[in-house]
C-alpha cells in the first residue's frame, strides 16, 4: 500500500482487490493497527551475510529440474 500526502495529512491507498475484498466504498471509515509480527529486514552487510547464510540452508531442496517462475508467483 502506498502513504500519500493530501493536505496536512496522509492517506493510505488501498489496491482494487483489498477494496473489493473487504466491500469499503467511498466514506466507509476503516481502523488501521500495527501488525504484531516485526518485518524482516536486513539493514547492514553482516545482517545481508548472516541472511543469505541461513538461506542457503535450504539449496538442494528443490528438484534439480525446477524453475522459479516470478510471474506465476505473483499471479492474483
């Protein structure tokens, strides 16, 4: 979701299918809350480091034949 200015305050927009998912309209008053869960981040390059480390964990768990394919990961 994007933050934007308008006036002296902010406005959140909202993507077509969080609307129509959850029926607002033009009006509706919405409560926002923080999430309880920390978004993961990797600020510094020993954080990126220790990241990629614990990735890498996880090669070789794939079949040899698999292809990440982005497009389809992102399909709505």
């Amino acid at each position: 979701m994007i933050v934007s200015k308008l006036g002296d305050g902010l406005i959140v927009r909202l993507p077509d299918n969080v609307v129509e998912t959850l029926g607002l309209k033009e009006g509706d008053k919405v409560t926002v809350r923080p999430l309880d869960v920390a978004p993961a981040a990797a600020t510094t390059p020993a954080a990126r480091r220790e990241v990629l480390d614990e990735l890498r964990q996880f090669q070789g768990m794939m079949p040899a034949d698999f292809k990440f394919n982005r497009d389809e990961a992102n399909e709505r």
